[in-house]
C-alpha cells in the first residue's frame, strides 16, 4: 500500500488520480466491484445517499485485498460518537489501511429515521486523527501503538471560495496532508482558490490539492453545479468522457496537478466505472497487467 501524499505529482512528476467509489448494499465481499485499475487511489464512500450499506473500513479493505486497490475509506462525523469513531480507527489501522478521508456527511432529510451525533466537527476529527497519530486518544490516554494515517480533508468551492479557503486553512493547521474537492468546472476557480488560500493563511497551501472532476452522463445525478454547456453537450450527444478530459485539460492548464474524479452516478444510484476507466486511460493510459 502507498500513502496519498507519496504518488501527487509534487512527488512524482505526474498527476496522481483518486477515484470516488460507492460500497454496495451488500455484505458480501463478491459483490464489491472491481473499481478501475488506472486510479492510483480508490476512495470508499461513506454511506452515499444515507443508504445503508458497507462501511467505508470493511469496503476499503476489500478493494484492496480483492481487487489489488490502494484504497482510502471515508469517515463521517454524522454518524458516531468520538468513542465510536476513534475506535474505528484503531480497526482500520489493525486492518493495515493508512488513507482516510474526513467528511461531515449529508444532512438528514425529514423522512430519515436515523438522527445525526455529530460529536466531532470535521476539523475537530482531523485534530483527533493527528492526535491518534502522535499516540493519544480524546481523553488524553496514550495508545500502545500510534496510529500512521494519511490524512484528506475536503473542499466545496461552490460554497464560496473565499469562506472555503478560511475552511482549508483550518483544516490543514488541523492536521490534514491533503485536500480534495466536489466537482470544478471553471479553471479560473484554481486560481482563486489558490489566491484565496494564500491570504487567508499569508502563505501558500503546502499539501496537495485533489481538483474534482465529475464525470457526467445524460439523465444522471450530479450534486454539483453543472454549467450549461455541458448540459447542452451531452443532450447533443457528446461523451461525458470527453467532456471530462475537457474540464481536467482547462484545470490543468490553470494549475491543477492532482484529480479527485466522480465517475457517474444513475438515478438508481448504480456507478458508471467503465467511463471512469475511459477517463483515465485517456489521461494516463491503460492500465498494465
């Protein structure tokens, strides 16, 4: 397994690729697909759309053990409490897994019936993570083994640039090694993330950033704002593939060097991973055996 911070293009010289992977409503490891081979990450969702299904440790394991995957698992504060939480921690690190990502988690609906804990903000658990990796838990105990996980964080620029920016800076002083975000269309928006950063923390960001790209496909689900013009692409029927390698060249071209990529998502909540596997054999080639 490798770390998220040792394969960014800072460290390789080439652009480093996580791909957003949903887990099944399936206990059974047979019934975790084979995510795309090209992907030098494969990140576990956390429950996506509040479903139930296999959690992000378990699923992270699989993808790993099953599919040859260097694998991230997703954790939510929504969910557990901080004892819950850290000691799901201790699990993935018995599991050998060293990427995680920290998440709020979607807010509940009316017709819900789980309620939300919320006993950690986001930032909070990434100061709780770091602390594990120093040796401690929430109560100041120390562990007999410190953890050693990668930390990721996230980053909504449709929130607005300058308040996510602040938002970043917290996050990484916090402890997060990397960042990651929900899809960006506009290259311009690099350019002010990267000049809003710098001011909100007078100096510029020092861990790498995952630019999201989302893959799109007609009548699919998309939880990002999507311009008109791919809107208008796609009901002319332009590939949502290269319409992705479009956005990652523009994003590319205004600084980005690391992808964070969406593949598809249907109306049934079904994952389209044959165009992220097209995606990514356009930008790094097919995998090799």
């Amino acid at each position: 397994m490798a770390k998220v911070i040792d394969r960014t293009h800072a460290q390789t010289g080439r652009p480093a690729f996580i791909c957003d992977y949903s887990p099944p409503r399936s206990g059974r490891p047979e019934d975790v697909p084979a995510p795309p081979q090209s992907a030098d990450f494969v990140s576990a969702a956390y429950n996506p759309g509040r479903a139930v299904r296999m959690n992000s440790v378990a699923t992270a394991a699989v993808l790993r053990d099953r599919h040859g995957a260097d694998p991230i698992f997703t954790l939510a504060t929504r969910d557990m409490n901080r004892l819950a939480l850290e000691s799901s921690l201790l699990g993935a690190q018995a599991l050998g897994l060293e990427n995680v990502i920290v998440v709020a988690g979607d807010s509940f609906g009316r017709r819900d019936t789980a309620i939300p804990v919320d006993d950690y903000r986001p930032t909070e658990l990434i100061a709780a993570i770091a602390n594990l990796n120093s040796g401690s838990d929430h109560r100041g105990s120390n562990l007999r083994t410190p953890t050693d996980f990668c930390i990721g964080a996230t980053v909504d620029l449709g929130r607005g640039i300058e308040p996510e920016a602040a938002l970043a800076v917290r996050k990484v002083a916090a402890g997060a090694h990397f960042l990651i975000t929900q899809p960006v269309f506009d290259p311009d928006d690099v350019v002010r993330f990267a000049e809003a950063y710098t001011t909100a923390a007078n100096a510029t960001l020092s861990v790498p950033i995952f630019y999201g790209v989302g893959l799109m496909e007609p009548d699919g689900v998309s939880f990002a704002s999507v311009p008109q013009w791919i809107t208008g692409d796609l009901e002319a029927g332009r590939s949502g593939v290269d319409i992705a390698l479009q956005v990652w060249e523009g994003l590319r071209g205004a600084g980005a060097t690391d992808c964070y990529l969406v593949p598809p998502i249907r109306r049934s909540g079904a994952r389209n991973y044959a165009d992220a596997t097209r995606f990514l054999e356009g930008t790094v080639g097919p995998a090799s055996d």
